[in-house]
C-alpha cells in the first residue's frame, strides 16, 4: 500500500498529478475550463492557490491548506472540520474531473494515477524557486521555447489585473513586487538546470 502524507492546515504544498500511464489529461481548450470549474467548487474552499501550470498530460499547483477554524461563511463548515479532510476534496476533485472527461469522450477506465502527489514546502527559498520551477513547467518539458508565451499557467494571471482566485498578492509581495516578480523570471529563464529537484515522479 503507498503510504502519503496527510495534507495538514497551515502547511503549503506542491500538489502534483498526471494521467494514468501519462495518458493526456487535456485534449481541447474546453477541458481546461472544466478544470477550473471544479478546481474552484472542490479545492478552493479548502485550500489556497499561488500558482498552477496544466500541460497535456499533467499538472502542478503550490496550495495552502485552510485553517478551517478561521474560516467564516463557508458552506458545509461543519463537515469540514479536522485533519485528513482536504485529501477528500482532492479525490472529489479527481473524480469528478474524470468523470466529465470519461462521457465527454466516451472514455471508461482511470484517468489519473492511484494517488496525487504532494510535497511540503520546507523553507522560503523552497518556496521562491518552486513557484519559478511551476510555471517554467511548459518549457522544461519543451512544449514551448519560452515559458512566458504558454497559456496554460498562473504566471500571466499573477502579472494581470484581472480578477483571479490566486493568491496573487502574496506572490508579488514575496517577490517584492510585480517588477521583481517579473524580473525573477526573467533572471531564471535560461537556468532551467537547478530546478529538477523540484520533480515529483
């Protein structure tokens, strides 16, 4: 039996999930719509979005867990409450995805792998370079030459001024602001070397 470790509140993680046998997760514009749909029914009420990158076959996020005691007006509090109940909203999340993905294309079968993967976050620096590693994600897997023209990532939304779930203003904060956010990139964009230890297989 694979032994996972339990999603606590207050902790940050990297959240991490592929097709089963790396089959594509995404096959049309439509599916990624989908996945936000029930991203923000089934995860945002109980954890926190920094950033994302969706690629055809997989997926990576940074969350944060929420304290559910200090939530306020948040529907079904009381079925909320205690450690271990975020992973269910993941599989509900999971499960619902495939579910649509399955009639959609009359598809039967499983569409991820047994468990999502998922990772603590250890220490600041951790934090900085990994939200880098996630949205250079595209590039170091060579579906674009320069990460900053892939559609399928936070890192225009964090830059935008748009309306957005993510937790946009703690990450330019982090990085000092939008200049130093977009800087950082910048700096990074030819050092994909340094990040494979970020990798969750």
């Amino acid at each position: 039996m694979i032994k996972t470790i339990p999603l606590e509140p207050g902790l940050i993680y990297h959240i991490y999930n592929r097709g089963n046998n790396k089959e594509t997760i995404f096959r049309e514009k439509a599916n990624y719509i989908y996945f936000f749909q029930l991203w923000k029914k089934h995860i945002t009420p109980i954890a926190d979005t920094f950033v994302y990158s969706l690629l055809n076959n997989h997926f990576h996020a940074m969350v944060r867990i929420k304290n559910l005691a200090y939530s306020k007006n948040l529907a079904g509090f009381e079925n909320l409450r205690g450690l271990g109940k975020a992973e269910q909203h993941f599989s509900n999340f999971f499960n619902a995805y495939a579910k649509g993905f399955n009639n959609k294309y009359n598809r039967t079968g499983k569409l991820f792998e047994e468990r999502f993967k998922r990772k603590p976050i250890i220490n600041d620096a951790y934090f900085t370079q990994l939200i880098y590693y996630i949205h250079a994600n595209p590039q170091t897997h060579g579906f674009v030459d320069d990460f900053r023209t892939y559609p399928h990532t936070s890192y225009d939304s964090i830059l935008s001024f748009g309306k957005t779930n993510l937790m946009r203003d703690e990450v330019l904060d982090w990085f000092g602001g939008r200049e130093m956010f977009e800087k950082y990139h910048a700096d990074k964009f030819n050092d994909l070397k340094d990040i494979k230890e970020f990798e969750i297989e």
